[in-house]
C-alpha cells in the first residue's frame, strides 16, 4: 500500500462517519466535506496526528450557504486534501476558529470574515485586514446578495 492510500485510510478511520462525502478529483486532490461543528477536532486529526500542513482556507457564498474549505498539504506526497464545511445559516453565520492551533490562520479567517461576514468563534482579533475601519457594518463584499 502506497502512504497516498495509507494517509487516506488513516483520515477515514479516524473521522469515520465525521465525513460526509469524499471526492477524490485527481491523484493529488482529494476533497472531503464534514459539518461546521468539526472543523477544530479534524484540523487537529490531520495536523497532529497526521502530519499534514495547513496551506490556506478559502471562503466562497454558494446557493446553499457560506462555504469554507480548509487546504491541508501532505508535504511528501504533494497531495491536498481540502476538507469543505458549508454553514448554512447566512443570517449569522459562525464556526470555530482554528487559529488557536494554526496562528497562520488568523489573517485568512480575518479576510473571510471581512468579506464574507463569517464570525470565527474564537479568534483573537477579528479586526479589519483589508477594509477601511469605517467600512459599513453588515456588508461584505463578497456576498452575492449583497448582505
């Protein structure tokens, strides 16, 4: 067995029915989707016990809600596993920061929310990045219904 297929049975083992979907796209993309409720606790399963690197989150508003996918990187092998997590409720939509374990999360979760108006529950300081301080509160520029 390949460590590829070795890693990949070690995520699906140890988040077992966490996942709710798995895709692989290409030999060195594989995307799998869990709900909101846990990112922390896999980010740590991948990170931790896993030895996979956090690359970067993106942010995107999809007819179904909010989406997130966190990219993490199996440095040895080049493949990326994104795991995606929609939050559904776009009126107040939140989830658990992960900057607590990856401080190299805390710009990008202050970006997403920023533009997307996603709450970080627990972030240390989810102050403007990019936007002027007096920008209009309740407006995210990447919303598609102009929130």
């Amino acid at each position: 067995m390949n460590s590829v297929n070795l890693i990949e049975d070690k995520i699906k083992e140890k988040l077992g029915k966490k996942i709710l979907e798995w895709k692989q796209s290409s030999p060195r993309r594989v995307y799998f989707s869990l709900k909101k409720e846990d990112i922390l606790e896999t980010a740590k399963v991948l990170f931790k016990e896993l030895g996979l690197r956090f690359v970067i989150a993106t942010g995107t508003d999809t007819p179904e809600g909010l989406e997130i996918l966190y990219h993490f990187s199996l440095d040895k092998t080049g493949v990326i596993y994104s795991v995606r997590v929609l939050i559904e409720d776009k009126k107040s939509p939140k989830i658990d920061s992960i900057a607590p374990l990856f401080p190299g999360a805390e710009w990008i979760e202050r970006e997403i929310w920023e533009l997307l108006g996603i709450n970080f529950v627990g972030h240390p300081n989810l102050t403007h990045l990019l936007l002027i301080d007096d920008w209009p509160q309740g407006k995210y520029p990447l919303r598609k219904d102009k929130c």
